[in-house]
C-alpha cells in the first residue's frame, strides 16, 4: 500500500503554568509548578529514577495527571486500532525496540527539520507512563533524521532532530501515559538504509524539581561522576531537571559546608546538553549561574565538586538584575573609541567558566566578585577581522555568551593578571550578537578599558 504524501504543520497545544509562592516564617520558600508548555517542556514529570523515597526524603513528584485524553495505553485498557501509516504498534521501551529498512518505503513524510528527500518509515508509540523519553535511531546503517508527531499521521509535530554533525539522532520529549506518537525515521539528503529504533525513559536528571519546595537540601553521595564543566572531574555531582514558569532571569545557586559547590546549568531536560554555563563556590560564596530562560523550556542543572549534602536555590531575579549590566552596545565593524569602564559600585551576577583557573580570590569578604557586562554585535564583511581587548591594573575575565540577552552559552573565556590584558578576537564568521562580560577578579572596584583594533 502506498501512503499519500502526509503535510505537517501545526502547533503543539499549549498547557498550563502556574508559580506558587510559599512563605514560612524562616524565610522564603518557593514551589514551580508547570505541566506541558509552550516550548513542548513538562514539570509534572517525576523523579526519572522512578525509584522509592531517598534518604533524604526527596521522594517521586508522582505520575503527570494519570491518564492523558490521548489513545489509551494502560493496563486493562483497549488499544486504539493502528495507524495506517505506520509499520508496526509498540507500546515497550528498549535500546533496540525496532529495526527494519527504508530502502524502497517511499517518502511520506515531511518535517520541520528534514525535507523529505528520502524513504522513511513510522513506528506508531503508545507511552507507557508520564516521563520524559529518549528516542534514538543509534545503531542504524546510514545517516538519519527523526521526527515525533502526535496521535495521528498527520498529527501535529512534536520535534524534529536532522543534526548533521552526526550519523544517528535522538530527541528527548515529555510524553504522557498513553499518548500516541507518531516515530517518523527519514534519511538526510536522500540517505536510506537500516533502521535501529530505541526508545527509553530519561533516568539523567535523576530528580525533577517541579513542585520542589526551594530552598531545597540534596546531596551528591552515591550519585555518580556525570558532569565536569569547569572542575569537578571524578567527583561526586548531582543532576536535576528545572522548568522554568514563566520567562525570566534565573539564578541558580548552590553551597556546601563540606565541599567548594560547582554550578552548571546546561540546555535541555536530560544529561550531555550543551552547557551555558557554570561558576564555582569561592571564599563563602556560593557557587551560581545567571541566565535569561524561556517559559516552559527545560535545564538540567549539575551541583558537583565533592561529596555531601549542599543546598540549592533557584530565583527569578528579573525585577533586582538587569543583564546585560550597560546599555552601551559595542559595534565591530569600524573604528571605536576606547570605551572606558569600572568595577566600582558594579554588581556580582554571571560567573565565568575559566576564572576557576586563574587562581584570585577577593581581597576580602566586603569586596565580593563583581562584573559589568555590555551587549556587543559584530558586523565584518569578507576578510575583515578585529580584536577586542580589556586592559587593567587588576586581574580580570573577559568573556563572551551568545546572543545579547544574556540567555546563551559562553563562548570565549579567558583571564588576565595585573597589568596585562585579554584580547579576544573575530571575523566575519562570528558575525552576530553577544554579550560581553567584564569580571574583577581582585575585588578592589579597579578601573578597566575596552579597545578595540580592526582590520577592515
């Protein structure tokens, strides 16, 4: 039977988000709240594990909502007829929970992220309870793109992965009990061959933050070496899930009394994420990233350095913090004046992934590490090239993060010492927006400028 060309496009509904705030007479305490969002994000996942209450009572956050108002997939229930435009009807998880071919299939479906150039086949999944899922073409033949659409083949797209850096692909997606996923397997530029199809629970992070009560007190003993981003190789670290309720500048801190707390906080609702950023715990304070997320959207969050318990905090810091710090946009393109700056009176809120190198504490607990930050575009035409540098009497980190809302990964990072500076530079490759932030790794408020040099 040839399956007509099947179109998709469409929206992901939209669910509800809501923040709850709780006041103790301690302090203040505070719970997000999500389930399925914008960005296609879930918080009402449980912990991943699925394992029994912890020692330290942290427990599992307890199935999304039961049964969903997709095709029943539960114990006792009716399963749906299956999908004509799908091979088969699986309702396990598995490393290799099907394998078969595209060679011949016919190309029936189009998406997002792929246009459709080769054979493709679809599985057609029912969940069997409310998680996040990893589903992976890893052990295929040849090189393949992977696309979700929801509960029917002409269902709206769920997500869609044709990374090109790599052979076999896999997309991470909340799904709930029952809901029908539509497994499509296609070919990048017309590639068909074997097909290896798993899918699995996400068991990293092992815990989800949703409905958390924060302040909240973990430890890292006995949770495995799964992150090192800016130190902590070897050394016990724990993993959590976070979604954010509502667009916002968030902070995430950590400290220790047994270990020096290493913060990490890296893209997506599982493990090996690209990394935005990380800062470490120095001389009582506590180890923290800033970044602008969206609504909805997922970070995994790593607390590593040493083994112990520690406590972690998350706040929207969006009505105290402005980032970028300066209105002042640096252009490179043309010629600039040096741009002359100050760390007097500036405020701690970014970290910087290398700083942990260079070896400088405050002076003193009254002259914490403070930073400005300044939006930056880069506009150079053919061959045209330039160097940034930030020199001052005192040690600092100059370094990049993508985009200028102060939302992306770090880019470039670098230090100086006394009397020297740190040049980064560009050319038209890295044409785009940033921000550029400027850190006192002294602690004496010194003053600092921005110059630049360019060839045009």
């Amino acid at each position: 039977m040839v399956t007509p060309l099947v179109m998709r496009f469409g929206f992901v509904a939209s669910g509800y988000l809501a923040l709850l705030a709780v006041l103790s007479c301690s302090g203040s305490e505070r719970v997000f709240s999500s389930a399925p969002g914008e960005g296609g994000a879930a918080g009402q996942s449980q912990d991943a594990a699925g394992g029994d209450d912890d020692a330290e009572g942290e427990g599992v956050a307890g199935e999304a909502n039961g049964e969903s108002g997709h095709a029943a997939g539960g114990t006792g229930s009716k399963l749906p007829p299956q999908l004509r435009c799908t091979e088969e009807q699986l309702l396990q998880v598995g490393p290799e929970l099907f394998a078969g071919s595209t060679r011949g299939a016919g190309d029936d479906f189009q998406a997002s992220c792929f246009s459709g150039e080769g054979d493709d086949l679809a599985i057609e999944w029912l969940a069997p309870k409310s998680d996040y899922f990893r589903f992976t073409t890893a052990g295929s033949s040849y090189d393949t793109a992977l696309a979700l659409f929801d509960d029917e083949c002409d269902g709206a797209e769920l997500a869609c992965n044709a990374e090109a850096s790599v052979p076999q692909v896999d997309v991470v997606r909340f799904v709930e009990k029952g809901q029908r996923v539509v497994v499509v397997v296609d070919g990048k530029a017309g590639a068909s061959g074997d097909v290896v199809l798993g899918v699995q629970a996400v068991t990293c992070p092992s815990l989800d933050l949703t409905d958390k009560v924060l302040p909240i007190e973990l430890s890292t003993q006995n949770q495995g070496d799964n992150s090192a981003a800016c130190g902590g190789a070897t050394k016990s670290d724990r993993a959590l899930r976070f979604t954010p309720p509502a667009n916002g500048l968030y902070r995430f801190s950590a400290q220790s009394e047994t270990f020096g707390a290493i913060v990490s906080v890296e893209e997506g609702p599982s493990c090996g994420g690209a990394v935005l950023g990380c800062g470490y715990s120095r001389e009582g304070d506590p180890g923290q990233v800033v970044r602008r997320l969206k609504k909805g959207e997922p970070v995994t969050v790593f607390v590593d350095g040493g083994s112990g318990t520690f406590e972690l905090d998350i706040e929207d810091v969006s009505a105290t913090a402005t980032c970028p710090s300066e209105s002042t946009r640096i252009l490179l393109g043309g010629f600039i004046d040096p741009i002359p700056g100050s760390f007097a009176g500036a405020k701690h809120l970014l970290s910087a992934s290398c700083a942990s190198t260079a070896g400088f504490t405050p002076v003193a607990s009254y002259r914490p590490l403070v930073e400005r930050s300044y939006p930056l575009s880069v506009a150079l035409t053919g061959d045209g090239s330039c160097q940034l540098s930030v020199a001052s009497e005192q040690p600092t980190v100059v370094y990049l993060l993508a985009g200028d809302e102060c939302a992306g990964r770090e880019l470039k990072c670098g230090t100086s010492t006394a009397n020297e500076s740190h040049s980064l530079a560009f050319s038209s490759a890295d044409n785009g927006d940033y921000v550029l932030v400027v850190e006192d790794l002294a602690g004496y408020g010194a003053a600092f400028e921005i110059m630049t040099s360019c060839i045009l």
